[in-house]
C-alpha cells in the first residue's frame, strides 16, 4: 500500500518589536470582525482551523493606515475599506475592533501570528487618529490596548479573590 500525504504550511516568526513590525508590515489597518468563526470540522485544542491550521474570519476594513501595493518584486492588491478575510492564528470575537498588521494576498489580509492582531475593544473612534503621524498612531493605540488589560487583570483578579474566598473551608 501507497500512503501520499501533502503539508500546507507557514512560517511563523518571533516577535520582532513593533518598529520593525510596523517597517515591514505591507498593510496596517483597523478592523472590526464582522462574524466571530464558525466551528469547523477540525479542532485543535478546541479552536476550529481551516486545513492550513488557520483561523479565517470576515472583517470590516475601517481605517488603512498603511497599505503597500508592492513587496520586493511582487506585486501587491492595495487594500481597500470595507469587507474583507482574515487569515490568522488570533480567534476574533464578533464587533471587536483590531489593529492588523498584514499583508494582502491572495485576496485576504494575512496576519499569521497572534501578536499581529491587536484586539482594541467593542468601541472605538477611528476620528482619535487624525492627525497624528503612522508611529504616534500606533502608539495611541498601544496605549489603548495596555489601559484595557491593565483593567481588565485588575477586575479578573478581584473575580479570583472572590472565589477562593467562596472556596475556603
């Protein structure tokens, strides 16, 4: 007996600090997910995956902040508002906004590693950027998602203190 197997794969690289990140990410953009994924036949530690081992979502391109339409010597789609898919491995929740950092390929903003995707909250004004250069944009929104964990740890950690309190004998 003859087994054939085929592999799709992707490189999936270290964080390499968000000035580099933000130099070498063709697109950069904020986005709302328009559906929070469908379960799909394939699991893996309870996530569904597409077969590349990928979470693909609808968005809503909001702001482009970054859009390059050539890489190297390839050519690249410029990416537009409205809807689009993304390719990740970060599970979006529906209505959330994110700051993406990707590239546009194949007709979908691919922004493999988690660390690319920036989760910023159910309500956020695009009009908060206005004139501000791509760097202090960045930062803003930085900024954003610290203060929002920052909150988030303190509340969570007043969740845990109640319920081992709840658990004490």
């Amino acid at each position: 007996m003859t087994f054939v197997c085929t592999t799709m794969a992707y490189i999936v690289s270290g964080f390499p600090g968000w000035r580099l990140l933000t130099q070498t990410s063709p697109d950069i953009l904020i986005a709302r997910c328009a559906t929070t994924p469908e379960p799909y036949n394939r699991k893996m530690n309870g996530i569904s995956i597409d077969p590349d081992g990928l979470i693909e979502s609808d968005i809503e391109v909001m702001t482009i902040m970054k859009g390059i339409t050539n890489w190297g010597t390839a050519s690249l789609k410029a990416p537009s508002l409205g809807r689009g898919h993304l390719s990740s491995q970060y599970w979006p929740r529906q209505d959330e906004y994110y700051l993406i950092f990707s590239i546009f390929y194949d007709g979908k903003y691919q922004a493999i590693e988690n660390y690319r995707v920036v989760p910023l909250g159910l309500l956020f004004p695009t009009n908060c950027l206005s004139g501000k250069n791509l760097d202090d944009q960045i930062q803003l929104l930085l900024h954003r998602r610290l203060d929002n964990l920052n909150r988030q740890m303190k509340e969570e950690q007043e969740e845990k203190q109640r319920l081992e309190e709840g658990l004490k004998k």
